[in-house]
C-alpha cells in the first residue's frame, strides 16, 4: 500500500512549466532519497506538494493516505500530516519559536478533536525541552523569533525541531543538510531517524550523499528536466558522487 503517491505530476511557475510528469510513489516505513542538478524542479516538487500557491499543478494527482492533497489547503495538507522542512527557512520576527511551534500543534489537536482547548503550558513546555536536548538545542532558542537572525545551521535545525515537535507522518526534508557543520549533520539526522518509527514516509532533498550515509534511503531517484529520469537503490547516490550528471544528460537530452 502506497502512503504518498504522485502521478504525473505538471507544475507551472509563472506559466513557465517546471515539472513535466513527475512519478512516484513511497510506500509505508519507506525512505525516498531526490537528487539531481541545481534548477531541475526539486523544491518545485516540494512547494507543490505542500500547496505554495505560486506553484500551479496544471495536470495529474498526489495523494496522501489516498486523500488527494491537491484539494486542501497548506494549513490542511499541515493538519492531514505532511510536513516541509524548508530548502530556505524564513524569519519571522515577532513570533518566537516556542509560540510558534505551541501554536501549530494546537491546530493540528483542534483538528482532531474540535473541542480541543490545546496543550497545556507545563505540558508543552515539556514538550519542547526534550525536543531541544534531542537536537542539541540550548532552551534560549525557544523564546527566540523564529529564524530572525538564526545562523544557517540553526535555521536547519530549527526545521527539524518543528518536525520533531509536530510529528507528521510523512515529512520532506529539501536540503535539510546544506548548511550544516559535520556534527551537526550527524545530530539533525538523529534526530530525523528518531521520528522515523512513526512517520510512514520521508523524502530528502539533497545534492551530497554524506546525509544518506545517516539517514539511510530505501531508492534514490535523480531528477531531471522536471522529471524523474533514474532511480535505483543507495549505491546510485554513489554512483553520482564519482561520475556528477554528465552520463544522465547524455541519456536524457532536454
Ligand atoms: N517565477 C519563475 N519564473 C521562471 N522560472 C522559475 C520561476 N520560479 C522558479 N523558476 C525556475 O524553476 C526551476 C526549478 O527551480 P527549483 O527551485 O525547483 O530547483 P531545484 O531543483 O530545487 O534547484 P536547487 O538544487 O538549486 O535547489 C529553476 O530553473 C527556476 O529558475
Ligand atoms: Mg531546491
């Protein structure tokens, strides 16, 4: 059974289109890996499926569960259990984390229960401590604003802070590892495979097969020209490490 399914995907920005039939399906417990080149559609996927409203799906399907994603809302897509971590994390001066992050869950309970009256303050703060020794986060960060003059690295962190505090079932990580130290990259993947037990589904972004040596991919797919041109297991990772994209080019002309 198929948890996230897309199906011949088309996405336009600006009435340019970006994604020309994208095909793919993640099945429970799985671990998809993308990669490809810089401008292919990656994070164009992403918005897409996240419901950025710049991003125009003009033909084909994505489905969560078999409830049909393109239909809802981001703040629905949020509630039904996707979750985006951020290629580019966006400040947000005014609201800190904690208020953040206390206000996202408490949407998603009202959700699932409308007479719901949220989470209760020493709850939450409890919450939310054992998140940030998970990420190896001092507690300051809490009262913070979210990302308002956050270093690259924490804003990647916090990323993962807010799937680990929300968790989603199915959650896509778009570059969750560019920016990040050598030691930060082994604690944020900790962190994302220590909600790995409860999410049916990851899909992660990257250009460098160093995070996938941490959090273990089940395929790998390279996309291309807004389309998925090759997948194949971890070792085509490997593969692009040593050889780049230079033999898919060849095989795959625009
Ligand atoms: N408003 C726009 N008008 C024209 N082209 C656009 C517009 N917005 C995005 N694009 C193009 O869409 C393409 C796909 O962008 P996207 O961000 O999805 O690439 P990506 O695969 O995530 O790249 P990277 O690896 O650099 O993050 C790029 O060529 C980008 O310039
Ligand atoms: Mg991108």
């Amino acid at each position: 059974m198929a948890e996230l399914v897309i199906k011949n995907l088309h996405v336009n920005v600006d009435d340019n289109e970006i994604l020309k039939g994208v095909n793919l399906a993640v099945n429970s417990g799985e671990v998809h890996a993308i990669m490809g080149p810089n401008g292919t559609g990656k994070s164009t996927l992403a918005y897409a499926l996240m419901g950025h409203p710049k991003y125009e799906v003009t033909q084909g399907e994505a489905t969560l569960d078999g409830t049909n994603l393109l239909d809802l809302a981001p703040n629905e897509r949020s509630a039904l259990g996707l979750f985006l971590a951020f290629q580019y994390p966006v400040a947000v001066p005014g609201v800190s984390v904690a208020n953040f992050l206390r206000t996202a869950l408490n949407a998603h309970r009202k959700v699932d229960d409308p007479e719901d009256k949220g989470i209760s303050i020493p709850d939450f703060r409890k919450k939310l401590k054992e998140k940030l020794a998970l990420l190896e986060m001092d507690e300051s960060f809490a009262g913070r604003y979210l990302n308002d003059g956050f270093s690259g690295g924490e804003k990647k962190r916090i990323e993962i802070l807010q799937m680990a505090t929300l968790e989603p079932k199915f959650s896509i990580l778009d570059e969750t590892d560019s920016g990040l130290d050598i030691d930060a990259l082994k604690i944020v993947s900790d962190g994302v495979n220590a909600t790995r037990g409860k999410q049916q589904g990851i899909l992660v972004i990257t250009h460098y097969q160093r995070i996938l040596n941490y959090i273990k991919p089940d395929f790998v797919h390279v996309m291309l020209h807004g389309r998925i041109a090759q997948s194949g297991g971890p070792e085509l990772a490997l593969q692009l490490e040593e050889e780049g994209y230079e033999w898919l080019r060849e095989k795959y002309p625009a």
